[in-house]
C-alpha cells in the first residue's frame, strides 16, 4: 500500500485523480483493475478523535506505578546521607 497525494481534477460531470506512473509501477496496477481509495479531505483530529483512538488503543498496563518510579527516582538522584 502507498500513500501519495494527488489533486481532483473534473472530467466532463465527474471528478478524477491522476495516480503517478511510480506508483502505477510499484503497485503493478493496470488499466480495468478495482483499486480502494481512501479520502480524508483536510482532515482535522479533533479530541473525540483522539479519545476514540485511545479506546481501540489502549496503552499497555505498566509494570510499576508512577509512585515506585519516582521513590526510585529519588533514592538516586537525592541519596539520604
């Protein structure tokens, strides 16, 4: 799969989009062949976005918690003396 981007240009009632001859090489297309094309116009993340990516996406559980990292922090960088 490739990404590119490319610009809309209008043939008579319809829209179409020139694909570049690299990527007609690369993918092997030819002409008749389905391809899937995927638009996303100006897409803008919007924090919705952002939280619906994080529940598909959860971060893995970490080992230990924040309180464990920063008294380990703190033993090496501020030893008691």
């Amino acid at each position: 799969m490739e990404k590119i981007k490319t610009i809309v240009k209008k043939w008579g009632n319809s829209f179409g989009v020139i694909l570049p001859k690299k990527v007609v090489d690369t993918q092997n297309l030819k002409e008749g062949i389905e391809i899937t094309i995927t638009i996303e116009p100006n897409k803008i993340m919007t924090v919705g976005d952002l939280i619906d990516f994080v529940k598909k996406h959860p971060l893995p559980k970490p080992k230990r918690n924040y309180k464990e990292i920063l008294e380990e922090v703190d033993r090496d960088f501020w030893p008691e003396e």
